[in-house]
C-alpha cells in the first residue's frame, strides 16, 4: 500500500491502514483540513468536486463532499467529470476552491484529491504545507448543526467548458467541420469517453469511433498516454483508414495523437504543435518544464519569441507562465496550458487548437508531424542508497561540466549545444532520474550514459 502525501495533493493506493494507504480516514482528515484552510482564505463557501471514472471515485466523492458539507460548505458536485473542467467550474462558479478525484494516469488501485484555490489552479507550496501539517494535528472545528452545508450536483459544466472552448478565437470550429476528419478515440474507460466525443462533435466532427468507452475504471491497458500503451489505438487508425487518433490520460488534462498511418506523432510534440499555430497568430513567449523537447525552444524562437524552463510539475510551469507572460505552455507529457482559456492542462482546448492548426495547414497529421525537427529523449533512473549524498552529487557533475550551459533550477540541466541532459531526484522514490535529448536516438542513450558513469564513479569514490 502506498500513500504519498504532496504540497499539491494526496495520492495512494485505496485499502490498506490508515496512513499507509489512501483509506476513507485519510480521505476524511485531508479533505478536512484542506477546507478549513479555505474557510480561513474567506473567499466564500462554495467548493467544487468532480472525479474520473476509476472504480473507487464514487466512494472518495462521497467520503469528501460529506466531509466539507460537514464543514458548512455549499457544495457543487461535477460528478464524472474532468481535472480541467474542474478547474474552469471553480472560476465560473466564483468558489472558495475545488477538489479533483483523480490519480491521473496512474493504475486503477490509485486515487488521489488534487487541491485547488479559488482561480481553480493549484494551490501553492506553502498553502499545501499548511493542509499536510493542520491534517497531522487534528485541530480542525466543524460545523454546528444548524451551519451545516448541503451537496448540490450540477452536470452543466461539461457545456459550458465546451462553449468557452468554442469562443476561443483561434479555435475554428468551421474550418474543422469542412475537412470531414474521421477520428479514432483511445477514453481508456474514463471520462474522456463523455467528453471528447462532446468537443468533437462542438468541432463538426461526426465520424467518431470511441475504443475502451465503458466508463468502468478498469483501464484496458496501462491508461499514461505513452506509445507503448496505445496499440489499439495505432492499429485501429491504420485499419479503419482514419485522419487520425486521439488519446487522453482518465481525468483528460493530457493529450497525444495518432498519425493517419498509425504511428505516434509524439506525445512532446503536441505542445509543439499547439505553440506552432498560437505563435503563428500571437506573438509571446512559450514556457515548458525542463525535462521537455527543445523542439519547442526552435518553434519559439522561429516565431521571434522567447523560450523559458520551468521546473518540473504543472504548477512550476503555470508560476514561471505568468513570470514570463507567456502565450501558451505545459509539459511535453501532452499537457496544454493555454492562459487565454485557464491556468491548467487541459486536453479538451488542445484538441480544437489542434485540430484547428491541422485543417488551416492544408496538411494530413503525418505531414505535419514532418514540418517539425526531430529530437529524441532517452529516460533512465538510477537507485539511490540512503546514505548517499546527492547535493554533493550533483555539485561534483556542476563542476566537471563547468564550461557547459547549467540550469540549477531544478536538479541540474546542462547543455551540449542543442543536446541536453537533465538530472533530478524523484519527490516518490530514492532515485535520480537522467533525461537526455538529442537529434538521434543512439546520442540521445549515449549522453545518459555517459552521465549515469559519472555518477556511479562519484558514488564509488565516496565507499
């Protein structure tokens, strides 16, 4: 059983003992201690709650709206819904804040309660400090009975996300329903069932086949977005003749496609695209965490803007965003953060940005896929003993590497003209995980290992 409690939220693996799984007393004591937080920030009584489709999301929703209707709160109950539709409810529905059930693309034994403040983004450091240590005292009042709050489930949401994505004014629904595209749709038994033939369809998109559509929580395949868990998905497009595929991770805020030929066009490579077309029509400034494409840095940087690393972690990405007031950003998992619509990943205006782009480029997906430059990433670990020291680690690389370009803002990044490698401790396991990118595969590995010698060295120096 595994529980792991984070600044931005509380993820585990449902059953077990309370505090060493996510049991239905940590659900209780974390959600309460998250809305006494947002009581104290005065920002009004309302939260917002809605779940993916994994099997234990009924349970954890009524667990969490319980608990803040036991707080007084006004609670407004999504239902199935999505992380990004969440995330424009709580703006829309002007509320203290929202609660999202999801463990994104983990496996189905995982749930998780993302936190949001009341701009529907994530909450900060230090407000997720304050939640993890209130949780762990046990100091937290609830209502009286006559203060009591209620639970009120509204499903408009859907629509109106759908209409604000519509009105965005590089989204041409017009121009997507011309090209009669036919699309094959990977909804791996969650939400995205609902709601990505829903935006399709807004788009004029008629000939939808949705594979893995049973909103059931038992994933079909291992549900992160990646190549090697779309098979289906790849051979369906090859065979069914489509334009191509969409994929999308269980609470839909991460987005890869399918080329008409059934080869991935890469999951770094939607936000490529996406930025491609924005900064085609809006000049600015991209952002995206470190462990990116730099093929995002040369599409800005061909539009006259400039590119900007972030540390690794969606709400890293969003903070460094309005730093730099950038245009368009997210992760190069497949995650779109687009500020004229919200701070948030979001799959569903990635989809008709996209699509938009595709059909005013005259272009199949493959060829377009072609108009961009080829990197590759290679991603290794290494297993870390307790007693070794990492910050002396990584200070030894810095130093050996001096004469290169180094980022320190998270980890270490160090660049080998347009080739990089990025080294970081992970926040979930004792491990260094080693990102490296080049135009070939073969110097893409052999810069890791390269790296991953370095470190093995340093590390017997010290026994």
């Amino acid at each position: 059983m595994s529980l792991i409690k984070s600044i931005s939220g509380i993820r585990g693996t449902i059953g077990g003992n309370p505090g060493q799984g996510l049991t239905p007393i940590d659900i209780v004591k974390f959600t309460a201690a998250y809305g006494t937080l947002m009581l104290a920030e005065n920002k009004g009584k309302k939260i917002v709650v809605g779940r993916d489709g994994r099997i234990s999301g009924a349970m954890v929703r009524s667990l969490v709206t319980a608990t803040l209707q036991g707080l007084g709160f006004e609670v407004i109950d999504l239902g199935l819904s999505t992380t990004p539709t969440v995330e424009m409810a709580v703006t829309m529905a002007e509320a203290a804040g929202g609660i999202i059930l999801t463990a994104s693309h983990n496996p189905k034994e995982w749930n998780a309660l993302k936190l949001l403040n009341h701009e529907g983004e994530f909450i900060s450091a230090e407000i997720g400090a304050q939640v993890l240590e209130l949780a762990e005292s046990g100091n937290i009042p609830f209502a009286e009975i006559n203060k009591l709050g209620t639970i009120t489930e509204d499903e408009s949401f859907m629509q109106k996300h759908i209409d604000a994505i519509l009105a965005h004014p590089l989204v041409d629904a017009e121009a997507v329903r011309a090209k009669g595209y036919k699309v094959i749709v990977d909804a791996v038994n969650s939400t995205g069932a609902t709601f990505v033939p829903a935006i399709l369809n807004a788009l004029g998109v008629e000939n939808i086949t949705v594979l893995n559509k049973e909103v059931t929580g038992n994933f079909a395949h291992n549900p992160e977005p990646l190549p090697e868990n779309l098979r289906e998905l790849c051979n369906e497009v090859a065979k069914k003749n489509a334009d191509l595929g969409i994929a999308v991770d269980p609470d839909v805020d991460r987005l890869c496609f399918v080329c008409e030929d059934g080869t991935p066009f890469g999951e770094e490579y939607t936000l490529v695209a996406v930025a491609d077309y924005i900064l085609s029509k809006q000049k600015g400034n991209t952002v995206s965490n470190l462990s990116s494409t730099r093929a995002l840095r040369d599409v800005t940087e061909k539009h006259g803007g400039e590119y900007f690393g972030s540390a690794v972690g969606e709400v890293n990405v969003v903070k460094k965003m309005k730093e730099v007031n950038a245009v368009i950003g997210g992760e190069g998992n497949g995650g779109i953060i687009d500020p004229q619509l919200h701070y948030g990943r979001d799959a569903l205006v990635g989809i008709a940005l996209f699509l938009t782009h595709l059909a005013k480029s005259g272009k199949g997906i493959g060829a377009l896929r072609n108009t961009y430059p080829d990197y590759f990433i290679s991603k290794n670990k290494i297993e870390l003993n307790e007693d070794i020291d990492v910050k002396m680690i990584f200070e030894k690389i810095q130093k050996k590497y001096k004469k290169q370009p180094i980022n320190t803002e998270d980890g270490l990044k160090i660049e080998f003209d347009k080739d990089w490698v990025h080294l970081r401790t992970s926040n979930t396991e004792p491990i260094i995980r080693i990102y490296s990118e080049s135009n070939t595969e073969t110097t893409a590995n052999n810069i890791a290992k390269r790296i991953m010698a370095d470190i093995k060295e340093m590390m017997q120096e010290r026994v």
